[in-house]
C-alpha cells in the first residue's frame, strides 16, 4: 500500500499506521478512505494528496 502526502502540509498517510485516533484503522488503504477524509494536520481534502514519491 502506498503513503500519500498532503501536497498542503506535508503530511504524510501511512495506510499500515491508519489514524486510530480518528477511527482509520491500520491497514487502510488511501482509496479505501471516505470521500469525507480530511488532512489530519490543516483541513484539506482527499483531492490534496498525492502518491509519495
């Protein structure tokens, strides 16, 4: 699974780590994500990140 990163913050979604604390379990892919995700970090939307290169 790939990590993507907040092309807003540099915040980077790490789909073995999830986000527990928002209720993203670990093992989630990005795509897997609701449509509703936001960056964790500033706000932003699914559609401000990309694939980490």
């Amino acid at each position: 699974m790939k990590k993507y990163v907040c092309s807003v913050c540099g915040y980077v979604y790490d789909p073995e780590k999830g986000i527990p604390e928002e209720g993203i379990a670990p093992g989630t892919a990005f795509e897997d994500l609701p449509d509703s995700f936001v960056c964790p970090v500033c706000g932003v939307g699914k559609e401000d990140f990309e694939p980490e290169a």
